[in-house]
C-alpha cells in the first residue's frame, strides 16, 4: 500500500477499492489532519495545504498502490469563501 510520510496520525484505516480491473489494498487519510499539520508544522496557508494535498496527494497515481483522501468535515470550502 502506498503511504504519505509524515501523516501516519491522519490515516482513519484500510479499504478495499476496485481499480483498473481488479481489487487494491488502500490506506484512507483525514484530509484535514494533513491540512492542519501542514499549516503547523511547515507554516502554509489554508490554501497553500489545501493546493499541496490536491495536487500532490489526491493528484498522485499510485497505480495499484493508490490511496484514498477523505473530507472528512464539511468545511473543506467555507474558509476560501
């Protein structure tokens, strides 16, 4: 399975998806504990991690070894607004 370094505190747990055919082990991580620990610990902005996690993280093709990112607070577009 493919892993985020540094956000083993983000993963919610493993899932089961079908992708190109067949069944992929895949880790699921919080969106928003990734969000928050990249405003913290590398000093981005909530657009700057929100932009990091879309474009390196859910933009990332792991083939088989994907991963899976999860809102999981409603909140993801209120504070852009």
């Amino acid at each position: 399975m493919l892993k985020i370094d540094g956000h083993d505190d983000a993963i919610l747990g493993p899932a089961v998806i079908w992708r190109g055919g067949s069944l992929c082990n895949a880790l699921v991580y919080d969106a928003e504990k990734i969000r928050e620990k990249l405003m913290e610990r590398d000093g981005m902005t909530h657009e700057d991690a929100r932009e990091f996690i879309e474009f390196n993280i859910e933009g990332a093709d792991g083939g088989e070894h994907t991963l899976l990112v999860v809102l999981t607070q409603d909140i993801w577009d209120e504070e852009d607004e």
